[in-house]
C-alpha cells in the first residue's frame, strides 16, 4: 500500500474509533485494531477474497473481529499489553 493510501486509511480509522492506541511520553507502546463485520464480509476475510476496511463499513456489523494487535516487543511482558 502506498503511504498516501496507508495514513488515509489510519487516520480514517483512527477517526471512527477501530483503531485505539496505547502510548506513555509520546512513544507509541501498543495499539489495537477492531473491526464489527457482517456474516458476509466475514466470509470474504476467510475465502481471502478482496476486502478493504477503508471501503467497507467496519462499525455495525454482529462479528467482532481483531484485525491487528501489536505491542512494542519490550514492553511485551508489561502492563502496558492489559491496556
């Protein structure tokens, strides 16, 4: 994806509230990103078929699905992966 595409689809994100982020002093320690799908769009996730969260409503689906977690690698074993 290139940038352009990738910090509209962030902050698109970001906006609407899939994506929520943990940082301490500025310094970006965690983040989650959620997305409430229908029964169909959950079968294109499974088929691999093409999918966009950008595109697609995200917010008022029945599934709740995690589509990226990530926790800074040294803070893995703290508290800040319970936020």
């Amino acid at each position: 994806m290139p940038y352009e595409e990738a910090v509209k689809y962030h902050m698109k994100l970001l906006d609407d509230g899939n994506i929520i982020y943990y940082e301490e002093n500025g310094v970006l320690l965690g983040y989650v990103e959620t997305w409430n799908i229908t029964y169909e769009q959950f079968g294109k996730l499974i088929c691999h078929a093409p999918f966009s969260a950008y595109l697609e409503d995200v917010k008022t689906g029945n599934i709740a699905y995690v589509a990226n977690v990530w926790v800074r690698p040294d803070m893995r074993q703290s508290t800040s992966i319970k936020y």
